[in-house]
C-alpha cells in the first residue's frame, strides 16, 4: 500500500502546498507591474489616451472668436481719370472686420465641447478597465494551466510508478495483463492531458501578451493560485457602486449633458451674429492745394435668421434624439450591470463553497479511499481498476479544486470590472506608467 499510496499523497500534497503558498498573488498588488506596462504598451489604450488628449484640444477652439479680416482698398476713384486726389470722396481705406456670436453661444459651445472631451476621458477610463479585465482573466487562465499541468505532471509520475508495481506483479504471476493495459491507457490518456493543458497554457500566455502590448507571450505574475481573502458580496452595495463609478455609465451621462447643451445650443443659433467694421480712409490734398480730411466708418452687421426653421429645427431635434438614445443606454447598461453582478456574486459564492467542500470533505475522503484501496489491492481483495479510479478521482477532485480557485478569482475580477474599480487600481500606475514616458 505504501509503495503506491504515498507517492500520489505526496505529490497531491505538494501541489496543494504551491496553492497556498504565501507568494502566490492576492489581490492586485502583484499586477501593479503588468498593469504599468499595459497602461504605457497597449495600443487600446494608447488610441483611447489619443482621442482623450484631441478631445481636450478641441475645448479652447470651441469658445474662441473668429478670425478678424484685414481690409485694404481704395474707394469712390473716378473711372475715366483714375485720379485719387480729383474727387472729394476718393480715399485710400483700411479695415478690420470682427464677428461676434450672439451672447451666449461661446459659452455654450465650450460646454459642448466640454463634456465631449469629459465622455472622452471616461471612455479613456473605460478602455482601461476593460483591458485590465482581460489581462487579469489571461493571468488566471494560464496560472489555471499551469497549476493542472503541475498536477497531471504529478498524476503521470504516479500513474508511471503503479505500471512498474503492476508490471512486477504480473511478471510474478500475481497479476494479470489486463491490468498493465488500463494502467498504459491511463498513462498515455494522462500525456494526452498533458499536452491539452500545454495549448491551452500557451493561448493564455498569448492573450496575456496581446493585453500588455507585446508580440510575445507572457508568464502571469506568482507561481500559483492563492485562496482569496475576505471579499464582500452585497449585490445592492455592488451596484450602487458600479453606478456611481463606472466609467462607461459616467461617459454616457456626459454624452447626456453635452446632449442637453446641444439642444440649448441649437436653439441660440436662431439669434443673430454681429459684424462690427471699422475703417479708416486717407484723403490725398486737393488739385487746388486744399488738404482734405481723412474719415473713418464704424459698422455693425448682423445676420438675418429667415431660414432658421430650416436649418436650425433638425439640429434641436438630433440633439434631442441623442440625448434620449443616452438615456436609454444608461437604463441599458444599469439592467445588464446589476445582472451581470448578480450572476458574478452567485458564481463567486458557489465557487467558494465548492472550495470549502473539496478542502474539507471530498479531497481527504478520496485520499482515504486511495489508501483503503491500495491496502486492499495488496492483499488482493479488490481489482486493479479500483485502485486506478480511486486514485484518478483524487486527481479529478484537485483539478475541479483548482478550476473553482481560479473560477473564484475570475468572478471577482469580472466583479471589478462590473464596477470600475480595475481603473480605479490603476490610477496610481498610471500616473507612472505616464511619467515614464513623457505622456500627457
């Protein structure tokens, strides 16, 4: 019995001990690196930041004057003679010409403009908390791979034991060819596994590298799953968080805002704009010698509205439309949050009660049962096969064991994207990640 139980019993044991280990990541501390260099690398971001920092450009323009015009010219000269002292009235002129918006709209368009570059910037925030969510999900992904294939690397060393006892058994006489045939086809299924978990190690260490910017794939921060810490699940408090701070519900209210100043907007362009001009004329000295007086002009201009209803009537109304078109994506989004919370928060808590019941029930029960039928298959009181299932069942149990853990790791950060707290915790890398770069 010993010769077969232990080993299996030791290697689950040191496998359950790289679980737990204290250096095994909690929490998002051991991401503050990769989080850094996806805030500087990936070129999600980086497009997001781009369109953040265009957006702020665009706020000055917005409430700045047109361009004043120069005028420069002769007036009143006589046609036949083109004398510019013969008539009294001939000058040479010079003018400036200004356009002044009716009061009001400036103000109004640095508002619009305002809020455009504030949804910009929760977008920015947005993109960040979504590439953070895949990074985190890669990182559980491949630790999850990892961990399996340390445990079916385990299972294949034992599995390659049992053949050698149940070889020397048959070569004795004691046993019989059937059972070294389950005990290679378990092995080379085992292999199998092996090379199953590799792939899907591989693609995880890809998207990993796809989330932080780099052509090649990426080892996730630690060596192994840890257990979470305390975590509070209150799915009214989640939401209420998730709708006071969740960058893609604030974008929208400011798409509202701007939405709202637009129809303002729309409505003030039925007002009138000023051209003010002035002007000021040199008189050459008459042909009698008499000396002329120079003159100046002052203007104002304004436009007349007769095409308002027109031009002014669609534009109050696709404001109006794009306001109700956030208004319903808000409502929108709220519902399809608290659901998505609400599944997340059942996961969670299903994943660490099954947890529980593999740690505390199944795990030792199954151990015992190798151990029973080990003693048992010695002494030839049951087949072969038992002993095989019962010592494949401990591995099934710590591979749905650790599938849960990372399950459970998963759930919350799908929790924390659902809330914006993924760009919240990188608020202080990206200040870094920034600073680093000379980005702005």
């Amino acid at each position: 019995m010993n010769a077969i139980a232990r080993p299996w019993r030791h290697a689950l044991a040191a496998a359950l001990l790289g679980l737990s280990s204290p250096g095994a990541h909690a929490g998002g501390e051991p991401f503050a690196e990769l989080i850094a260099e996806a805030l500087r690398n990936n070129p999600e971001i980086r497009v997001a930041r781009s369109e953040r920092q265009a957006a702020l450009a665009r706020i000055g323009p917005a409430g700045a004057l047109d361009d004043p015009m120069l005028e420069l010219g002769v007036l009143n000269v006589p046609a036949q003679s083109r004398s510019l002292s013969q008539e009294d009235m001939t000058m040479k002129m010079i003018g400036l010409a200004q356009r002044f918006p009716s009061p009001g709209k400036r103000g109004l368009r640095v508002q619009v403009a305002s809020r455009e570059a504030e949804a910009a910037a929760y977008g920015y925030r947005e993109t960040v908390n979504r590439v953070l969510r895949e990074l985190k999900l890669a990182s559980y992904d491949a630790l999850l791979a990892a961990e399996s294939g340390r445990l079916a690397a385990s299972s294949r060393d034992t599995l390659e034991r049992l053949l050698r006892v149940v070889e020397s058994r048959y070569a004795v006489g004691q046993g019989n060819q059937a059972d070294v045939l389950k005990a290679q086809t378990q092995l080379t299924k085992m292999r199998d596994e092996l090379l199953r978990l590799a792939r899907e190690r591989a693609t995880a260490r890809s998207e990993l590298g796809r989330a932080l910017g780099r052509p090649e794939p990426v080892d996730p921060p630690g060596t192994g799953l840890s257990a979470p810490g305390q975590v509070a699940l209150d799915p009214r408090r989640l939401e209420q968080e998730a709708f006071r701070q969740r960058p893609q519900l604030l974008a929208l209210r400011s798409l509202i805002a701007k939405s709202e100043r637009a129809v303002e907007l729309a409505r003030k362009e039925a007002s009138p704009d000023f051209d003010v001009r002035f002007s000021y004329g040199q008189r050459n000295t008459a042909p009698t010698g008499m000396k002329r007086e120079d003159m100046i002009s002052l203007t104002v201009a304004f436009n007349l509205p007769l095409w308002g209803e027109s031009k002014n009537e669609p534009r109050i109304a696709e404001a109006h439309a794009s306001r109700d078109q956030a208004l319903a994506a808000v409502s929108a989004q709220q519902q399809e949050i608290a659901m998505r919370l609400h599944h997340q928060v059942a996961a969670t808590e299903q994943g660490l009660a099954s947890l529980r019941l593999y740690e505390r029930d199944i795990l030792p029960q199954a151990r015992l049962t190798v151990e029973a039928a080990a003693s048992a298959y010695r002494v030839g009181r049951v087949d072969f096969m038992t002993l095989l299932d019962a010592q494949m069942s401990v591995f099934g149990f710590e591979i749905a064991r650790v599938a849960a853990l990372s399950g459970v790791h998963k759930a919350l950060a799908e929790i924390d994207f659902l809330t914006g707290r993924l760009a919240l915790e990188a608020s202080g890398a990206e200040d870094a990640a920034l600073d680093s770069t000379g980005a702005r």
